[in-house]
C-alpha cells in the first residue's frame, strides 16, 4: 500500500490533508532484523539519508513524505520509526555496527540473552512473552508520536523461534491496542532446499494459524504450493511426535498443534477451491472462444 493512500480510517484524522500517514516498523528476530538493516539502507539512499541521519539530497521530492518512516529529531536529523526486537543480542549488535547502525534510536532495540532456540513456543510463550511488555512500550511511544498513524509493518521469518512465535505474539497484542490500523507483515517461509532446522514445518505452521487471525494472507493460488509443502511436512513429523517434547515443555498443548494442522489444511483447500474455480472460468472463456472463431469463419464461407 502506498504511505500515503487514504484508508477507511481517514476519519480518525480529519487533518489528514496537512499531517503524513506514519507508518511504524517493526523487525523480529535474526531474519526479520537482517532483512530490516537492508530495508533501511535502501530507503535511507532513497530519502537522501546519509548513515548519521543527515538529508544529503538534491531533490524536494525526497522530503515530500519522509515524515512516514522517519521521525525529524533535532539538528534535521532524521531517525527511523523502527523498533528492532530480538532475544538475543547477537543479530542486534551486527544491525548496530553495520553502515547504517547509528541511524535508530538506541532505546528502540529490545533485547534479550537467551535466545529462543528456533522454538516457537519459547518465541510466543515464554522467553518472549517476557519481553512483550518492552516492546509493547516503545510501540506505544512510537504511536503516540505519529500526528496519524496509518498502521505497523513487521519483517520476520516463521521458520525459527523468535521471528515466527515472538512476533506472532506481537502482531496479536498490536491488533488489541489498535484494531483499526493496518498491519503489514513481511514474512519468510522456510525453504525446500535450504533447512536452518529440523523443526521449521512446526514453527510455520503454529505461525501461519495465528497469521490467519490477524492477516489475510496472500492474494495468489500459487501460494498454496507453498503452504501444501509445509503442511506436508508437519503433519509427517506430528504423527511420529516428533520434538514435541521441546514444545509441549515450554507449556504448550498437542490440542494447539492439531487446530493449527486443520487450519493450514483448510487453507489448502480454500486456495485450490479458487484455483479450480479460476481454472473452469479459462476454460469456458477458451470454449467461447472456439465457438466465435468458427462462427467467423462460418460467415466467410457463405
């Protein structure tokens, strides 16, 4: 959605015609943070940004809408409305000595020390649980901030722990406190033919079912192979039990994994159900088709 495209929320911000529409961004985990350093680096040299916050610019349309991801601090320095959360501080401190690390906020890195482990359930129920009431903080002071706040955008992946179940706990709380603003997540699903971890069908999975609360996800049937794979894989690990114990340890119940594997599953279906539904609308497009072509050449003979 472009930053400033007017929404159904516009009456909420009868100025609108005078402020920008904000937009605050989030990045979680080891994935959801490398990709958000890069994220920034781009829109940084897109605005004219130098890496200590400085316009270097030569164009007034650089500034024209600034104002959506980025707060003007004193000095016209301009500082990223991101909030960067990890439980780990290792990816934090990559983000911080990378080129652009000394453009955020100091405050809004949220960390903690001991990882999740790619265990979802140490990422929503534990471990990360722990941290929400931080990050929720800088979320609502990054919020209060924004003259008309148009809604959040997370970069995560759902293969490991903290990406997938921290930050689906976090797209969750941020839908309690402000169910009228967009949310925009950036996910990465696990790939075929690279594994970080055994357990990535688990973690994607338990991602997904609380996406589909929250989301809607994806616009394209293509996307069911997708999730037909993960499915595939997570259900031939769950029959066995296989790792369940890492999860069902941290206080999880095997009841949450069976709701998520209907859930993925319906999924499936819904997309092949549009799928079949496109397909039979081709092929009695393609039948019409046919039928003007010989009545054309019907004509012409006579």
């Amino acid at each position: 959605m472009d930053a400033g495209e007017v929404t159904t929320t516009d009456h909420l911000c009868p100025h609108l015609q005078l402020t920008m529409r904000e937009i605050v961004h989030i990045q979680a985990g080891q994935c959801g943070n490398q990709i958000g350093a890069k994220f920034w680096e781009v829109i940084s040299d897109e605005h004219g940004i130098d890496p200590t916050g400085s316009y270097q610019g030569d164009s007034d349309l650089q500034l024209e809408r600034i104002n959506v991801y980025y707060n003007e601090a004193s000095g016209s320095k301009y500082v990223p409305r991101a909030i960067l959360v990890d439980l780990e501080p290792g990816t934090m401190d990559s983000v911080r000595s990378g080129p652009f690390g000394q453009l955020f906020r100091p405050d809004n890195f949220i960390f903690g020390q001991s990882g999740a482990g790619n265990n979802w359930a140490k990422g929503h129920y534990t471990e990360g649980a722990e941290l929400m009431d931080s990050v929720l903080d800088v979320v609502r002071k990054e919020s209060e901030n924004c003259d008309c706040l148009q809604g959040f955008q997370l970069t995560h992946s759902l293969g490991g722990g903290t990406g997938s179940g921290m930050g689906t706990l976090l797209i969750s709380k941020i839908r309690e406190e402000y169910p009228d603003r967009i949310m925009n997540t950036f996910s990465v699903m696990p790939s075929p033919k690279v594994s970080d971890t055994v357990v990535e069908p688990y973690n994607a999975t338990l991602s997904v079912h609380q996406l589909m609360s929250a989301t809607f996800i994806g616009n394209s049937t293509a996307i069911q192979e997708l999730f037909r794979r993960i499915s595939e894989q997570f259900t031939a690990m769950f029959r066995r039990k296989a790792f369940l114990h890492w999860y069902t340890g941290e206080g999880m119940d095997e009841m949450e994994f069976t709701e998520a594997e209907s859930n993925m599953n319906d999924l499936v279906s819904e997309y092949q159900q549009y799928q079949d539904a496109t397909a039979d609308e081709m092929g009695e497009y393609e039948e019409d088709e046919i039928e003007d072509e010989e009545e054309v050449r019907h004509d012409v003979r006579h």
